[in-house]
C-alpha cells in the first residue's frame, strides 16, 4: 500500500485532529527521497493499523519549508495531539525509520529465518544486483539485503556517462531500479533490512539484521563506501545547515546562492559542474594544483562563468551563526588564510569502506577488504565486489563485473562442499 500524497490543507486538517500521524516531506528532485519511497511505502503497509501515513511534495507549496521548519528532505515527522512530536531526517536505512517508530509505537516481533539461502548478498548496489541476477540465472538461491533501496551511492549519480550500452547516458537512480528488476525477474528476493552482525566462519553463515535472522551457504558483501568528512569542528551539528555531502541530494536547497565544492576528484567536479547550473557562484577547494579528475569534466567547468578556484588551499573552519556564512581555507605553499563567504559547502574529498561489520572477521588494507580480481577473501565462500574491496578502480562497471565473478567463485565453491 503506497503511501497518499496530499495537499498542504489536508496535511493541516490530519495534524488538527489530533491523529497519530507520519509524514514525508519530500521533493522530485530529491535523490535520497526517491530511494526512501519504497521503504516508506513499506512503513505505510506495516503500521496501517496504527498509524497514518502521508507524504507532501515540498515543491508545490510555496513557503512550505518555512511554515514547517524543514530545512532537509526527506524529513519524516511524528505529529500527534496537533503538534509535532519527533523527526528524523535523511534515513539511511528501512531499520532506521522502524527505530524511529518504535518510542511510540510497539516494536515489530522478529524471528530468524530458517531457511539456508545459497547466497545472501549484502547490499544492492550494482556489484550486488549484479551478483544477485548471475546467481539466480545459475539457479541459486540468492537474497540481496539492502538498506533502503537499489544502487548505493550509484542511484545518487544525477548522470552516468560511462557505462556501455547507454550512448546518451542514465541517471543512476534509473539505472539501479533496472539492475534490481532484471535480477528479480530471473528470481532473485530483495529485503530492505539493516545487517547488525555477522557470523562469517559459522557454517552456514549467520547474518543478523533488523528483520532478523538469516543463514547463507556463500556471503557476497557489497557493502560499498560513505562520504569521507573534514573533520572539522561543528561539521557534524550543521548538516542540512549548510554542510552537504550530495549535490544531487541538497543541491536545489542553493539555488541562486554561492557554494563551496571540497575536493578535486571525480565527485567534486560533477557537483560543481551540477551546481554551476543552480547556484549564482560555485568556489571549488582543492589542496592540489589542477583537478584530479578525469579530463571529460576540465573543459566544461573551465568554461562556467560562475565556476571560481582556489588551488593548492585547505578548509582550515567552518563559520557559521545558526547556518553556515563562510569557511576560512589556507593555502598549503603560501602558508596565508584568507575567509570566503559562502552560504552552503559541499564536501567531496572521497570515500572510506563500510567495513565495520566484517573487521576482525576478514583479513582488511586500510579498512579495505583484501580481494583479488576472484573476489575471494580470507574467508572461504565469502565473497567481496565494488567499491569495499581492495582494487586499483572503483566503477559501476568494475563493481558489475565483480558480481559476476562472486558468483563464478560461489558456484566453484558450493560444488566442492
């Protein structure tokens, strides 16, 4: 059951009555609202007993933002008795909005299940949708366990220029929800469900998650990689203040506005270039002398008339009243600050691997999962593809291969046992 999108006056009517009631502001343009939507659609269905569910596109209402207080999308907020009660912005995974819930409302009974999968694949980006679609064609029997939706970081990707078959292009959001129907077409299950645990050397294999138990013969992680912070002082409490780390994501809450870009890779000159076509100026921050990124994005962003750098510079504070004003950056050979005013700043200075599940488990290179082209790890018929494992370079289209390698180990593994 999809959760009701309604008008601005009927969300007034549901908060004066006094109902407990959820709701999703939202937006179209919104990367993380888009992959929240099936989750969320999925939180109407299991507490429609107990709560109404609604969702509000923010861009139809002029104003809205204010009237509520939302300051980043998507915000689900509690109201109850006519006021609101608690929100929680951005969530990353299905198991966080369950969490949410579960200070009002009774918590949902888990049990394990029983059943022993062939292969659990351990998220749905395009490494574990991939490995998902050749296990099932091979006949296994395969699970994704994904945290909110299709794709990772891919589904963030406003356009994806560089993998065949597309000579226009995609948007990664698209291109994911693709890769999870075609594996699921071939019979494949998806679960959005949070891993909390794992047991890699039991046999079978036991993952523990917020929708309970589950047991594996084989393990492919597809666990991928999350934005790398600054660091600095107050970064943490002005997310969704002026900090940011997708433009894609919170690009439009800059419109007409001037905006930092930290960093010189692939992903700070995509935003930049993203924003330059939203933002009145774009500041890009890099601690080298020229972009790190490849040669396609040089060209147009040399040529943005309201694209402005700052070479061989660090950001050394954030300034900020209740929201970010500027940053102070200094210059690495000079040795002289200087304070840029600017109302939103977009961290990209690249990823780290979401290894914590697996440390102390398997055998790690600078967090990385140590794998070779086989994508073996230390531990037999546990598997690692895309961006978590040790490799010279990180792509849609290595991580797809990879997929396909798991499961060619898998299937040489399983036949053995």
């Amino acid at each position: 059951m999809a959760a009701n999108n309604i008008h601005e006056d009927e969300l007034q009517q549901l908060i004066d009555s006094g109902k407990l009631i959820l709701v999703d502001f939202w937006a179209p343009w919104c990367g993380d609202c888009r992959r929240i939507e099936k989750a969320y659609d999925q939180i109407a269905d299991e507490y429609a007993d107990l709560i109404t569910v609604v969702k509000i596109n923010v861009d139809l209402f002029d104003g809205i933002r204010q009237r509520h207080d939302i300051r980043r999308i998507p915000t689900l907020r509690l109201y109850q008795n006519g006021h609101p009660l608690e929100q929680i912005v951005e969530p990353p995974a299905k198991a966080d909005i369950d969490d949410f819930l579960s200070g009002i409302l009774p918590k949902k009974k888990l049990k394990a299940d029983q059943h022993i999968y062939d292969m659990i694949i351990i998220g749905g980006g395009p490494g574990g949708y991939t490995a998902a679609l050749y296990g099932a064609r091979a006949g296994l029997d395969a699970l994704v366990l994904e945290r909110l939706s299709a794709g990772g970081q891919m589904a963030l990707t406003h356009q994806i220029d560089n993998y065949p078959g597309f000579p226009d292009g995609i948007e990664g959001y698209t291109l994911a929800q693709q890769m999870q129907a075609q594996a699921e077409r071939f019979g494949a299950k998806s679960k959005n469900a949070n891993v909390q645990f794992l047991d890699l050397k039991a046999t079978p294999k036991v993952i523990g998650a917020s929708e309970g138990t589950f047991f594996a013969r084989t393990v492919v992680l597809a666990t991928g990689a999350n934005p790398k912070e600054l660091g600095l002082p107050m970064e943490k409490d002005l997310l969704g203040r002026g900090i940011a780390y997708c433009a894609a994501c919170d690009g439009m809450f800059y419109k007409g506005k001037t905006v930092a870009v930290i960093g010189g890779g692939n992903t700070a000159a995509a935003d930049a270039l993203l924003l330059s076509r939203i933002a009145k100026k774009v500041i890009v921050i890099h601690r080298r002398d020229k972009l790190r990124a490849t040669k396609i994005y040089h060209e147009p962003l040399m040529q943005a008339e309201n694209v402005e750098f700052q070479w061989n510079s660090v950001v050394t504070e954030l300034l900020h009243d209740d929201t970010v004003t500027g940053i102070r950056i200094k210059n690495v050979l000079a040795g002289e600050e200087r304070v840029i005013p600017c109302e939103g700043v977009f961290v990209s200075i690249g990823r780290k691997p979401a290894t914590e599940l697996v440390a102390g488990q398997l055998e790690l290179e600078n967090d990385y999962i140590i794998a070779s082209e086989t994508t073996e790890t230390s531990i037999p018929g546990v598997y690692a593809v895309g961006d978590v494992r040790t490799k010279p370079l990180r792509q849609v289209v290595t991580a797809v291969s990879d997929g396909a390698m798991a499961v060619h180990m898998a299937e040489e593994y399983l036949a053995g046992q």
